[in-house]
C-alpha cells in the first residue's frame, strides 16, 4: 500500500484539478487509515509504504523488490522486507511531540475545512473536520 502525508496528498490533489470535497474525503482517508484497514482486513500480507517527497523513480524500484521477494519465497529478504514496511511502520503524528497527559493537537487547513487531529498517547488518534 502506498501512502502518502495527509498534507502533501491535499495539495496533489489540488494540483491536479480535483474538487474540494474529494480532497476532503480522500485527506480523511489517508488521515485515519481507512484503506489500510480495509486492506488488512482482506488481504493475507499488507506493505505500507510512504512514497511522500518521493517520485516514481525512487517508489518502483522497492515496489518491485517487495514483489519480487513475494513472488521468489526468499525468506531473509522478505521477512527482512516485511518487518521494516509493516502495517503501522507510516506514522503521520512521528514527527509531533506528546508529552504525558496531555493531548496533542494538530490542525490540517484545507480549502473551506477545518481538519482536528487529535493524539494523546493513551488513546488512539482521533480526527474531527469541522
């Protein structure tokens, strides 16, 4: 699974032309993982892999190795390949600080939004959009 930072997807988005609604609904998507779950949920082996900042060029040849390391049953590699892009390895609040009992706050701005991210590190992150 490719995943990219709810930031920088909005602002491919609208590079592209999309409308904002669908900016909004794909933002929330990445935001709250909804994908990763439904893949998780259907799928026997899921690689998430965050190609935010990053082209093509430097995406495909990883995904390649994936599939390939699938496709040969090479066991070090895959296992090794497995471990380091699991499900959960794409964290978008790494980057924030949260210090004990007290609630983190992040805000996303969109065209006409107002994304609320909230994270404290004895729940799990909650996203509102008003």
């Amino acid at each position: 699974m490719l995943r990219a930072n709810p930031i920088v997807l909005a602002e491919r988005l609208k590079q592209k032309g999309f409308p904002p609604q669908k900016i909004k609904e794909n933002v929330e998507a990445e935001t709250l993982d909804i994908i990763l779950a439904e893949a998780i949920e259907l799928c026997e082996v899921v690689y998430e892999v965050d190609r935010s900042g990053k082209s093509i060029e430097e995406v495909a040849p990883l995904v390649r190795a994936i599939i390939d390391a699938e496709l040969e049953g090479e066991s070090v590699g895959r296992n090794a390949l497995r471990e380091k892009y699991k499900p959960g390895s794409v964290d978008w609040t790494g980057h924030l600080t949260v210090t004990p009992r007290k609630p983190l706050i992040h805000l996303y701005l969109l065209p006409d939004t107002l994304y609320l991210f909230w994270c404290c590190p004895f729940r799990s992150p909650r996203s509102f959009h008003f």
